[in-house]
C-alpha cells in the first residue's frame, strides 16, 4: 500500500499594504501577554471572547494569560454582574532581565499613543 502525498504550501508574502491578517499569522514582538494587556488597558470592559479575536488567540488562552496576569499581580479583575472589569496594574516593572526597570506603563503607553480604543 503506498502513502499519500502531502504537498506543502508556503504561507502568503506580507505585502506592501501590510495585510493585517497576514501580520498577525507571523511572529510579532510582543507576547500575547502583552497584547492582552494592551486590549485590557484599552477597554477594561472586553469580553474574553472580544480579547480572543483583537489578539487573535483562542478564548481558552485568553482565560489563562488573564489568570496569570492576576496571579502575579500585573492585572485585578473586578467581577460586576456577569461580566469582569479588568484594571491594568501599570507600576509593575516587567519580568526579563533586559527589560529591568521599565514598567507595564512604558510598554502600554508606547503602544497606545495615537490608538483608538478597543470597542
């Protein structure tokens, strides 16, 4: 019995009008701890599920990443009816050693100069 064949196919070229989808298929340089962060810090309102598609992760990984923001106190969260209202906690200095003394707020501010807020 012979083996299929699988053909290989090369992901689209980003091009010049820097597709957003094909940006966010690639590696970016911020984690998607940050990128939570930063739709947080936009809209401390979002759903998880609104997190899951700005980010563009599952709403499993969501639910993680905002639990580990909280369990090391880089998030609070505030639970208002069904829905959680979340508070970016901007003094905390980031965790890798090349980032020593600068905070969530450097990166946060950084990012969202000129954005418009998450809806």
């Amino acid at each position: 019995m012979s083996r299929p064949t699988t053909t290989l196919h090369r992901p689209p070229s980003i091009t010049y009008s820097r597709d957003v989808e094909s940006v966010a298929r690639s590696w970016t340089f911020l984690t998607n701890h940050a990128h939570v962060l930063i739709a947080v810090s936009r809209n401390p309102e979002l759903r998880q599920r609104d997190i899951s598609e700005l980010v563009g992760i599952t709403e499993g990984a969501v639910q993680r990443i905002l639990n580990e923001l909280e369990d090391d106190g880089y998030l609070a969260r505030e639970r208002i009816g069904r829905r959680n209202r979340y508070t970016v906690l901007a003094g905390q200095p980031l965790r890798h050693p090349l980032e020593a003394g600068h905070t969530i707020e450097e990166i946060i501010d950084t990012v969202n100069r000129g954005a418009v807020p998450a809806n």
